[in-house]
C-alpha cells in the first residue's frame, strides 16, 4: 500500500513538473521569437537612420564651419572701419549677407533603437511581459521607419566661404592702405623709400633741421623725409652736403692706439730703440775684415726687427720713436750686407752688443706682429665703411624728392595749394602730389616721366600691404 502511493506521487509530481516546463518552455519560447523579431526590425531601422544621422552631421559642420567664417567677418564690419577703398566694407557685408541666405537648416538626427535581450526566469508571467514589450516596441520601430525621411544633400559652401574671405582681406588690406598714408611715421616712409632701387639715401627733418620750417607748426607737416635719387647730377647739388667719409688710415691709428696695452707699447719703444743703438755701435766698431763681417751678421739680425718696427709704425702700434729706430737699424742692415761698415777706433762694443740687440729688436717684432694682426682685422671693418655722408636734408627735394607728411588732408591739400604756386616759376618745385595726409615731391633735375613714375612708384610702395 505505501508502495502505491509512492509511485502515485511520482507520477503526479512529474506530470505536474512535465505541465510547468511545457508552460516556461512555451512562454519563453514565445517571448524569445518577440524579442528577435524586434531585433531584426530596430537593426534595419538603425541602418537607415545611420546614412541619414551622417548626412545631418555634415550639415552641422558645414553650418559651423560658414558660420564661423562669417562670424569674423561680421566682427570686422560692424568695427565700420574707414578704408582707402570705401567700397571693400559695403561689398564684404554683400558677400555675409549672401552667404547667410544659403545656409541651411541642419536636420534633427534620429536616435536609434536599442537591442533587446531574454531575460532568463522560470516565471510565465515575466516571459509573457517581456514577449509583450517586445511586440509593442515592434510596432514602434514599423512606424517610426515609415518617417525616416530621404538623405538630405550636404551644402557646398566653398564658393561662399571663399567670397566672404577674399572680400574681407581686401577690406583688411584697404583700411591697411588707408592708415599707410595717413600721418605715418617717419621711420615707416624711409623704409618704403629705401625699397625704391633708384634712391641712395633718406633723411628726415628735425627742429634742429628743417628747410621749410614747417615741422610741427601749425598747417605745418608731422614730419618729412627727404631722399636721393642716383639719376639726378651732382653737379647740380651743394657740394658741401657730401662729405668724405672719415680717413681709415686714421682711424686704424686712433684704434690701434687706444687698443694696445700701454705697457706692452713702452718697452716695444724700448727694445726698438736698443736694437737701433746696437747696429750703430756695431757699425763703429768693425776694425778688421772680419770684425765688419761680424757686424754685418748682427744687422742682418738687427734688420728682421728694423723691418717689424717698420710693420709697427705702419699698424698704428708703435710710437715714432720705434719708427726712427727701424730706419736706423735698415740703415745699418745695408751697410752689413753689402760689407762697407767703417771701423771706429773709438768704439769698444762687441758684436755681442749687437747680439743683445737684435734679440730686444725680436722682441719688439713679436709685439708688432699681434699689434698689426689687430690693425689688419680693424681695417677690414673701416672697408665695410660708407665712402661719404650725405646730407640729404640738406640737399633737400631737388637730390631726389621728398614725402612731406601732415596731420590730416586738409592741411595736406592746402599745401599742394601753395605749391602749385611756384610751378614753372625760377622756383619751381618739381612734380608733386598728394596722397591722403601725404605730400609726394619729384626733384625737377629729373625729366617730366621720371618725375611721373617715380611719383607713382612712391604711392605704390607707401600704400603696398605687403601680403
């Protein structure tokens, strides 16, 4: 009887075990092919939305890129600078007012969808939900597909883009030229003279030295910058507004002694002068052929150092008591060489004398050799040396011309007034404009069209943004 009944429990709780798998293997079946059929409809959703998310994308960085184009120039419009061109600001805020009309609208980008996954439970009822959420999110996913509207175009705003920036660098450039030609200052309009290839040199006025005297006064100019030109004659300029450049022989010699160490000159005068003394003792005391001989040999000695105070004297280093001396001792050299020193009873030095003085003369020829190394290394800097100094204020607007520069265009204008005064008088005052607050002068030495061009030439290189 237990027996039975056992084996009826057994039954029983394996049936039972046999319905509730046969339910959870259902309901998890069910829920599993939900979950998969949505998987399979936000995956083709998201590859769709994907191309389009691109395409708004590049929108996005297309608008950002024009706009940031446009921002700046936008900032330097509305500064409403003045231009030497009035017309760059009115066509660089044609060109942002263009640019502007083909922006377009970036698109709104599409989330996409997010998997879903079987969540492992023995309980029907959370398989159910979950194969219920699975179907509802379906049908989201059907419906939101048939709103995904087509690939927008991406804008191509390169010609835009490039329109607003070449419009604003000649707006730049423009309010550039504007303030090169309004009250520059000096140094700015010898530099663009100087890049002229036919002038030699500029000079500006000061209240030490004005021509005109018109520097700082009142309708007077700022300031004023006088230049040479290389095609006028000098024959027709002052003579006294080229001056010689100062000597360089001279110069070597002011350096040389104030280069050398007072000491080290001291006794180059000194050993120079025992060599001198020892050829003359040697000379008065050959008595014999071979006394002579020897004496010969001792200003040969003594001639290597007459020769390096010769170098001395000429280096600027020694004083002209060393150069006395090395006359002396050549002297005594061609007398040795050639054998016709006189024997002097009254002498009694030795050709050892004359020995010790052609070793102190050695000495003295060391020295002289660094001293005229130095000379040497001086001399090729005072080469590098202008030929002349020229006074180009001096000389004034007939060497070349002249930029005369006020302080605004009213002043400038009325200056042109006054100069057209003197045109084809005794007086006159060559070729002349204006441009802006400056004053542009030819010399009248040139002839009619190098007064134009070069006029011409020098409103080129003042207005020139160098870009």
């Amino acid at each position: 009887m237990v027996k039975k009944a056992i084996v009826i429990a057994a039954v029983i709780a394996a049936v039972v075990l046999a319905v509730f798998y046969y339910n959870i293997h259902t309901a998890r079946t069910a829920a599993s092919g939900s979950i998969d059929a949505y998987n399979e409809l936000a995956r083709s959703y998201n590859e769709k939305i994907e191309k389009y998310n691109a395409a708004a994308s590049s929108i996005a960085a297309a608008n950002e890129e024009l706009q940031g184009v446009l921002n700046e120039a936008g900032s330097l419009a509305d500064q409403n600078k003045k231009a030497y061109e009035p017309r760059t600001l009115e066509k660089l805020q044609k060109a942002i007012k263009t640019a502007e009309d083909r922006l377009v609208e970036a698109p709104v980008q599409f989330d996409p969808f997010e998997m879903r996954e079987l969540q492992s439970s023995f309980n029907k009822s959370d398989l159910e939900i979950q194969k219920m959420e699975a179907d509802v999110a379906a049908t989201g996913v059907e419906e939101a597909m048939t709103k995904i509207p087509e690939i927008p175009a991406v804008p191509d705003y390169s010609e835009q883009i490039k329109a607003v920036q070449d419009a604003q660098k000649s707006y730049e450039n423009s309010v550039q030229k504007l303030a090169n030609v309004t009250a520059p200052p000096d140094d700015f309009v010898s530099g663009r003279l100087k890049r002229i290839s036919t002038v030699v040199e500029t000079g500006a006025v000061t209240k030490e030295q004005d021509p005109n005297g018109l520097l700082g006064e009142k309708g007077g100019y700022t300031g004023c910058v006088y230049f040479l030109d290389e095609r006028v004659d000098r024959e027709l300029l002052p003579e006294e507004a080229f001056k010689k450049a100062p000597d360089e022989d001279e110069d070597e010699e002011a350096a040389g002694a104030s280069d050398e160490d007072p000491a080290e000159a001291d006794t180059a005068r000194e050993n120079a002068a025992e060599g001198g003394t020892s050829v003359e003792n040697a000379a008065e005391a050959g008595t014999t052929a071979e006394s002579s001989a020897e004496a010969g040999t001792a200003a040969d000695s003594s001639s290597e150092a007459g020769t390096a105070a010769d170098n001395a004297a000429e280096a600027g280093t020694a004083a002209d008591s060393a150069a006395a001396a090395g006359t002396s001792v050549e002297s005594a050299a061609a007398a040795g060489a050639s054998g016709e020193l006189e024997s002097s009873p009254a002498s009694g030095t030795t050709a050892e004398d004359t020995a010790e003085g052609g070793t102190s003369a050695g000495t003295t020829a060391e020295n002289a050799a660094a001293s005229e190394t130095a000379a040497s290394e001086i001399s090729e800097e005072k080469e590098q040396k202008p030929k002349e100094v020229i006074d180009v204020v001096m000389i004034g607007t007939v060497g070349g011309g002249a930029v005369e520069i006020f302080p605004t265009e009213e002043d400038a204008q009325a200056r042109i007034e006054y100069l057209r005064f003197f045109e084809g008088s005794l007086m006159d005052p060559g070729a002349f404009d204006v441009e802006k607050t400056c004053v542009i002068r030819a010399s009248k030495y040139l002839d009619a069209v190098e007064q134009k061009e070069l006029i011409e030439k020098i409103r080129e290189e003042l207005l020139a943004t160098d870009e």
